[in-house]
C-alpha cells in the first residue's frame, strides 16, 4: 500500500512541475487584478441573480425570464471571450486533461463509467 501512496505522491509532483500549473497561477492573479475581468465577473454575478430572480416571479418561458436569461448568456460570453479568461480556460483544459486520464484509468479498474450511479 505505501509504494501505491508513493506513486501517488510523485504524479502529484510531477503534475505540480508542469509549466502549465505555474502559468495557470500567473494568469489567475492576472485575472484577479485585471479591472476589466472584474468588472465582467461583476456583471455576470448581477445577471446571474436577475435570471434567478425573475425565475422566482414569472413561468420559466416568459418574455421576461427569457430576456433576463439572454442577458446572462450575453454577460457569460463577454467574460468568457476576455483573452485573459480564454487564456484561463486552455491552461485549465491542459491541466485537467493528464487528470481525467487518470480518473478514467482508475475507474475502468471497477468498471465504472465516469457520471454513471450504477
């Protein structure tokens, strides 16, 4: 069980020691200083409690919960097109993707399909 634990720990570090990781840090403390990133953050959490709000007021397929929920979507995009969050997002897929690999390999040792309540 320990030489288990031991391998464990060297893909941790050796996951750590990607320059993916470290960039990641750099541009998620860019992200946080970045007044325009901020702003649409702040902007997407206001969109986010109106379409929940509106929610609690009117059917779900009202004009007005529709039009709130097509400001949301326009709010997330403007966030998620901001080059620093793009930037964000493909360090994070390259990241995640040695990540999932290993989940997935380590699931198949039981037969268990990644979202599967079997």
């Amino acid at each position: 069980m320990k030489d288990i634990y031991q391998k464990i720990d060297e893909i941790s570090e050796l996951i750590k020691s990607r320059e993916c990781v470290n960039k990641i840090k750099e541009v998620e403390k860019k992200m946080e200083e970045d007044p325009s990133v901020i702003s649409l953050v702040l902007e997407f959490e206001k969109a986010q409690r109106d379409y929940s709000s509106s929610l609690n007021h009117y059917e779900e397929d009202s004009k007005e919960v529709l039009e709130y929920q097509r400001i949301l979507y326009k709010k997330k995009l403007n966030l998620d097109t901001h080059p620093l969050v793009e930037e964000y997002y493909s360090l994070l897929k390259e990241v995640n993707e040695p990540l999932r690999y290993l989940e997935m390999k380590l699931l198949s040792l039981f037969k268990i399909n990644k979202g599967s309540c079997k």
